[in-house]
C-alpha cells in the first residue's frame, strides 16, 4: 500500500442534507446525477458486475434496469433509476411477487410496492483524510469468514454476509491470535471505493484500532486511484464525529429501505 496522500486529483463533494443530490448546473440545464446518488447500482454495473444477478430477459433488446448482490455476498438490490417505473417493473421480476428488496436513497416507493423498514442514514466523503498503512494490520479472507462474522455480531456495524469478504480488500488487527477489529471495502462506483465494516471488539475500543484500519484501507483504494467514501447510521453519532475529525465532509444524506413487491410469494398462498 502507498503512503502517500493519494492522487493529484480531488473531488469537491456536495455537502447537501437532502435525501437525493444531483451535481450543480446552469438554469434551465437538466441535471445529472451524481454517481454517488446510486453507488449500488453503479458498482453492479461495473467493478462488481461479476456479482450482479439480473432478471430473465422478457423481451428482444431487453436491457435490465436493476440488479441485486447475490444473498450471501450482500442484500442490496439496485435500480437504474428510481423515478423509472421500468426498473422498478425489473426489480419486480427479479425478486419475485411479494419479493423483498433492500435499497438505497429511495424514501417512497411506487404504488403496490410496501416498505418494511427504513433506516437514516449518512453518507461521506474523504476530503482531507491522511492514509497510511497499519503495519500490524493483515489481510483477512474466506478462511476468515468464521470469526470475522462473530466480531460482526458482536459489534454490529451493519449488514456482513458469507461472502462479503470477495468484494473486496479486508483488514484486520488480532491480539494473542484473536481478530479484535477490522475494515474493508465494499461498493465500487467508479472513480470511489466505499469503507464498510469498521468495528473494534468492545475490550479494546478507545485504542485508534478503527481510525488506523480506516486510513489503511483507504492507502489501498488512493493508491489505485479511487477516492473513499462510507456510509453509516445517522444515529451513529459517535462514528459520524470521528470520521469527520479525520477527514470526511457529510455528502448527503440517503435511506436505507426494504421494501416488498407487490402479489404473494408462493409460500404465502393458501
């Protein structure tokens, strides 16, 4: 990993508190979303599309308007366009009547469409952060998985599946052989790198393992010219304020929302 500050280039983040932003243009111009707006969908259909599961095509020229990660790597679904009832008629199909989807940065789904839960959250950004390698940090990997599920348990960081550890480069700390906190990458919009998973055992937190993990894996992500960013709960108040006192800016602020198809699942029938 580099240890320099990262590339030359540097993104100017909006720092909107709206749900959804778009960049800034003339008066009259239609605006273009950023890819920051639908990272999921950005990264299902590019550094992940290996992952990306699609429904059938239903007709000739069919071109899928959305996407989800398969069950064990991650439960986010995606759409082309959220204002699109194509994609929403996509998602349908892939999840199934009754089917439910997990989504980001949509608040009200189309009409027949149920939502199950909802949770605030935020999104920011690295402008000023100051990466590094950890030199006590070591790669994780499937072998890992065990233990790295039972510190997520534990601790409670967000949504940590089977394989989840494939989307990408994972780091971790171990004291007398047993992994105590970790970090890694997960969504891969182009030019960005998402920072997920940072967790520290309670025994040792209040010990800098976070911020270091953070500032190593973003050495990776600058080094091959990506810009981190992350996610976590707006409620989480604490992680907010010591990533923003190590280098991230409030971007926007997105849902996280499930939501159910409309019919029945055929174990709902009678």
């Amino acid at each position: 990993m580099s240890t320099n500050a990262g590339p030359s280039r540097r993104t100017s983040p909006s720092t909107s508190a709206s749900t959804s932003t778009s960049t800034r243009t003339r008066p009259g111009a239609v605006a273009s979303p950023h890819v920051l707006d639908n990272p999921a969908w950005a990264s299902l259909s590019g550094a992940h599309a290996a992952f990306a599961e699609r429904p059938a095509p239903s007709r000739a020229g069919f071109s899928s308007r959305a996407a989800r990660y398969p069950s064990d790597v991650s439960p986010f679904a995606a759409l082309a366009d959220p204002a699109d009832p194509d994609s929403w008629a996509d998602l349908r199909r892939l999840v199934g009547d009754g089917g439910i989807a997990a989504l980001a940065g949509v608040l009200s789904p189309p009409d027949g469409w149920e939502t199950v839960g909802s949770v605030p959250g935020v999104q920011l950004v690295d402008t000023s952060l100051r990466a590094e390698p950890a030199p006590e940090a070591v790669r994780l990997g499937p072998r890992d998985v065990p233990e790295i599920l039972g510190l997520i348990e534990l601790t409670k960081p967000g949504p940590f599946l089977p394989r989840t550890v494939e989307l990408g480069t994972y780091l971790g700390v171990r004291h007398w052989g047993r992994l105590i906190a970790m970090a890694g990458e997960r969504l891969r919009p182009p030019g960005w790198t998402e920072i997920s998973a940072v967790c520290t055992h309670p025994d040792h937190r209040g010990s800098g393992l976070a911020t270091r993990l953070v500032r190593a894996v973003a050495a990776g992500i600058r080094e091959r010219g990506d810009v981190p960013f992350l996610h976590t709960a707006a409620s989480n108040t604490t992680a907010i304020r010591l990533y923003e006192s190590i280098g991230f800016t409030l971007r926007r602020r997105p849902s996280f929302t499930a939501v159910r198809a409309p019919g029945n699942t055929p174990a709902n029938f009678s």
